[in-house]
C-alpha cells in the first residue's frame, strides 16, 4: 500500500508541474544579471518513514543561459545497495518554452563511481547532460531515491553557486511526530512552515528570488555564507547498524564501538616484529618515529569504498597481510602498531583540503569529515601523523590538515582536537641568486632557494620526479617566457618541521631587452604579485587561508657598457594589518642587488577593509613590476 501511495503521489507530482511555463522572458531582469543560469523551480522532499527508509523525491528546473551555466544542468545520481534510484525521467524546453526533448532513465550513462586510485569500489553513478547547443534552454528533472539509512541527510543548498540564481526552490521533510531531529540553519531568518497531525510531522522551507552575486576575490568559502538546512535525526541506522547521538561525544563513541573496536588485532609475529625494532628505544616520541617509517616503508594508499559506507577501516591484520588500505585502514594500522607498544593514540576524523575546514562544534552530524588522520599524545608533546603519504616527514599535516577542528573518535566517546597551525613565519620562501647580465639582455646564473611550511608543501611534488619532468614542471612553476634550467638539484630536510632547498642553473633569453641606447630590466624576476581588481561594494569579509614569507635577494653583475653612475637607489616600505612589503634595489660596484620580502597574514578582516587591502596588493604588485632603464656607453 505504501509503494502504491509512493507511486499516485510522484506521478501526481510530475504531472502537476509538466503545465509550468518556461519561457526564458519571463525570468526577471534581476535574476539575469551575473548569472550563467537560473533555478526556476525546485521542489524536495525528504519522507523519512523510518530509520531504514527514507524517500528523497525531487523536482527541478533549471534555465541555462550560456555554456558556463552547463554544470548546472548535469545531474549526477550515485547509487549502491544502500540506495536505489526508484525513477527519473524529464525535458528539455527551447527559449520560449517548448518542449525538445523528453529522458528518461534509460538515457543516463551508468558507470562505477571508480576515481582511479581506489581499488575496491561498490557504488555506482548516473549522469546525463542534454546535448543542446543553442542558448538559452530550460532542463526540467524529476527523480525519485530510496536510501536505507538516515545516518546522512543531503544538506540543503538552494543557491548552489554564486552564478547561480533562484526564482523559487523549496525543502520539505517529513517525519513520524515521535521522531527527535536535530536542525541547523544558516542565512535563513525564518521559521520553517509546519504541520503536524497523528501520522507525520511536516517542515518547509522555502527561497524566492536570490539573485546570483558576483565573485569577489579572498573571500570566504561560500559554504559558510551560503543558506543551507542541514537536519540530523537522533536515532539512526546505517547499513544494519543502529545508533543514537545528539553531539559530538556520542558519534565519536559510536565510530569507536561499532565501526573500529575489535579491528586493531595484529599477527603475533608483526607484535614480535614491532617490539624487537623499538627496544633499544627509551624516549617513546623516537619509538613513534621508528614505528612510522616502518608504515611508510611497508604500506601504500589506495581507496578503498566497500563496507559501512566507506566508514569502516579494514582490519589491521589485512592491511598487515596486503600491505596497503585506504586512510581509515592505514590509520587503524598505525594505531595498532603504537598499541603494540602500549602507546595510546587517537584516531581522528578530519575535514581535508587545502582550504581550512572545521568540524562544526555546534552540530555534530556524519557528512562532515571525509579523511583520517592519527594523533599521538605524549607527555608534554602531541604527534600528528598523516598515514597515507610514503614520503611526508614524520610529525609534519602538511596544510591538507593543518589548522582545524578534528573530531577524535576514543572509548571515552568523541573529542573535538585542533590541528597544529602552519604559520605565516613557518610558511617561508627564501632565494638567493647570483645573475650575469649580458651585453645582448641574455641573464643567467645561479639561484638557491629554501621553502619550508605549507611552501616546502607546494614544492615537495617535484622530488623524484625524472629530469624531464623536473623542467616542464619548473617551467610552470616559474612561468617566464625564455627561460632554461641548466641544472637541478634538490634537497631535502625531512623532521616536523621539513625545509627543500632548490639549487638551479638558469638562462632566461632576451630577458633586458635593448631599445636604442637604453637595456630594460624588470628587478623582480621570480617572484611576482599580481594586481586584485578594485571593487566598489563589496559584500563578502576578506578571508585569507593561509599566511606565507617570501624574502629574495637577486644579486645581478652588470655589463661593462652599463652607465653605472646613472643608476639610482630604490627603496619602498609598507605595513598594514595585513602584511608588510619591502623592496629596495642599490648599486655595490658593477653589481646591482635587489632585495624583496613579502609578508601575508592569514585571517578574517570586515568587507569595508577591501579598499585598503586592494591597494596595499596593488601597491605591491607595482613595485614588483618596475622596470629599471639602464643607459648604455654608446
């Protein structure tokens, strides 16, 4: 009887809305501007009928304004034995609202949700684009999903992107009165519509006419500003197992109990082999030390996606057996190891991403965090490991993980921990170079470089790779039109707080090129800023991710046709609260050093503070252009 409701109430639905007008003049001069497309109208429902049962049933359109509004009109469904696509099907209408095209589920590409790196795979994915060249076209889906589990809830997003816009969308869930939710709201100042009677509780939300906004540059991730309903219910079940939390300490002590105790047994010989290779040992941060360049020597990473929904880690014994895992299985595995040794330590569920992401301290739920890492508390000092990595220092996140709230899954139930930070001092670049101007505007010489933080981070990459590949990727790195490596060589200090030096030859052709009795030479080779866009109005706070340190000092040994009593001094400071800028340039003999540093602060700063960030970055960037006009002895 239910499947039948099911069923009488999605062909109502779809039918129902097939009488909608789609004409793209009636969208509202508003809603065009800066947008690349525009929702029309989105309808979705989330029926949860019972913790093993929940029915998610949408209806939406979406208006495509040119090719840079296409994403919008892919949909992508992902499937497994959890979740079942029950139907889909919808049109394409043209730009005064004719129908084109009708789908239906037959026209989706199926194809394993594989991402190239995982080895063991058990969801799958549909998606269907329709192939339409003119613009501007309206693509209008309806889809049904049932998912046997209500541990994770799809947020709700009504503005997906910023060059999106909205003409109405709305979010309805339903549940059984009895059912405790837990709900967080953001950007959204009004109560949700409700009924309630004997059989089902009722909540909509709804959003009209949101304009797209245009993009701002270092602004905050869109994910923090952005109206979103994200809905939790307490009781919970995932893949036969059941569950209850309200917060943090109480899904941390489920992880522990249901998805990771009893998966730590390691073969007595491994027990044996870990104790034999630490016992000459006396401090136990050199034990840590020893234990983990044993996981990197042994193992590899390789996703693996089958099980509690990707959530369980697989047993130590088989990573020990197989000799590689997923981030879960290398964690548990490192974990074990320590335990070997009666070393605690905690298993950790993280937000990765170069982009600094919390778990939210307020609302606990599953669909944050989608990495693991392990920490180790000692006595008087804490060790982060990152165990996916066969090359990352020991003790070193790298800013995959750096700087956030990590929910810590232990028997005494779940703890929020904060990732070390890697500072603006800490993420330091520092070059010294020694460069022969020739008489025809060829430079070339010598140069050295240390990075170290999230800098040593963005470099690390290069180490191994064939000298082939070393040039291309140099070349890319440096981007500068001529130029050649003659030599590479690298080094590496690899601790908690590792350092690359870099060691290059370079030959950089035409670089001060001559115009009459005048040589053009831009000081600043290597390193330069480029200019933001002034912006009037601005609506977004200034968000810096990370701070860094550049400081470079380029020694260049001029030609002897240069006129060196014509040459000037240049000297130029700056310091605000978001960084401090210094460059100078002066002549020692027939050498003309310049010297630069260049600091940026990370943090938060208010919208009305982007007029004088603007400038103090474009300020920069001038100065990091400026070219010197060398007279030449005629």
């Amino acid at each position: 009887m239910k499947y039948l409701l099911t069923l009488i109430l999605l062909s109502s639905f779809i039918s129902s809305n097939c009488q909608e007008n789609y004409d793209t003049d009636l969208i509202p001069s508003a809603l065009r501007n800066r947008a690349n497309s525009c929702i029309r109208n989105e309808e979705r429902t989330v029926d949860m009928r019972s913790p093993d049962n929940v029915l998610i049933a949408v209806k939406k359109a979406i208006t495509v304004f040119n090719e840079n509004g296409e994403d919008q009109a892919r949909l992508v469904l992902h499937y497994d034995k959890n979740i079942s696509i029950k139907a889909i099907k919808g049109e394409v209408y043209n730009a005064v609202g004719r129908i084109i095209n009708k789908f239906s589920q037959s026209d989706f590409a199926d194809q394993s949700a594989a991402d190239g790196f995982s080895l063991f795979v058990d969801s799958r994915v549909k998606h269907y684009l329709p192939a339409v060249s003119q613009y501007p076209y309206t693509i209008v889906y309806h889809y049904e999903i049932r998912n046997k589990q209500n541990l994770i809830i799809p947020d709700w997003d009504p503005q997906p992107a910023n060059d999106v816009s909205v003409e109405k969308a709305s979010y309805t869930f339903i549940c059984k009165p009895e059912d405790q939710i837990r709900i967080k709201t953001q950007n959204y100042k009004e109560k949700p519509v409700e009924a309630i009677d004997e059989k089902q509780k009722k909540l909509t939300w709804s959003a009209s006419n949101i304009p797209a906004i245009r993009t701002e540059p270092y602004s905050p991730d869109p994910e923090t500003y952005q109206t979103s309903i994200k809905i939790a219910p307490q009781q919970f079940t995932y893949y036969n197992y059941k569950g209850t939390y309200t917060n943090w300490n109480e899904l941390g002590k489920w992880v522990y109990d249901d998805l990771l105790k009893n998966r730590g047994t390691l073969p007595p010989a491994t027990i044996q082999t870990i104790r034999e290779l630490v016992k000459n040992e006396s401090a136990e941060k050199d034990k840590v030390k020893k234990i983990y360049q044993y996981l990197q020597d042994k193992t590899r990473y390789i996703s693996v996606q089958i099980g509690i929904g990707g959530f369980q880690p697989i047993a130590a014994a088989e990573v020990d057996r197989l000799g590689y895992g997923d981030c879960k299985a290398l964690v548990n595995y490192m974990q074990s190891l320590l335990k070997a040794v009666d070393i605690e330590s905690l298993y950790c569920v993280v937000e990765a991403g170069s982009e600094k992401k919390s778990m939210d301290p307020s609302y606990a739920s599953m669909v944050q965090g989608n990495h693991i890492i392990l920490c180790v508390p000692l006595k008087g000092d804490t060790i982060w490991l990152e165990c996916t990595s066969q090359k990352i220092p020991f003790g070193f996140l790298s800013d995959f993980t750096d700087d956030r709230i990590v929910l810590a899954c232990t028997a005494r139930g779940g703890e929020l921990l904060h990732t070390p930070k890697l500072s603006t001092a800490q993420n330091m670049q520092i070059r010294n170079a020694n460069l022969t101007i020739q008489p025809d505007g060829n430079i070339k010489g010598k140069m050295h470089t240390l990075f170290s933080g999230a800098q040593y981070d963005n470099h690390e990459v290069i180490i191994g790779k064939s000298v082939t590949e070393q040039q291309k990727m140099l070349k890319q790195s440096y981007n500068i039109d001529n130029i050649d490596f003659n030599s590479i060589n690298y080094l590496q200090q690899k601790d908690i707080n590792p350092k690359l030096t870099e060691d290059i030859e370079v030959n950089i052709r035409n670089y001060a090129p001559i115009n009459g009795n005048k040589m053009f030479l831009q000081l600043n080779v290597f390193n330069t800023k480029k200019s933001i866009p002034e912006i009037k109005n601005r609506l977004m706070p200034i968000y810096i991710n990370r701070g860094y340190t550049d400081e470079d000092t380029l020694t260049y040994s001029l030609p002897d046709n240069v006129i060196l009593d014509l040459i000037t001094e240049q000297n130029k400071k700056l310091k605000n609260e978001f960084g401090e800028y210094i460059c100078s340039a002066k002549l020692e003999g027939n050498k003309l050093i310049y010297y630069r540093k260049f600091i940026l602060n990370d943090g938060s700063f208010p919208a009305d503070k982007y007029v004088d960030f603007a400038n103090f970055i474009n300020e920069v960037a001038a100065y990091d252009y400026l070219k010197l006009a060398l007279s030449l002895k005629k």
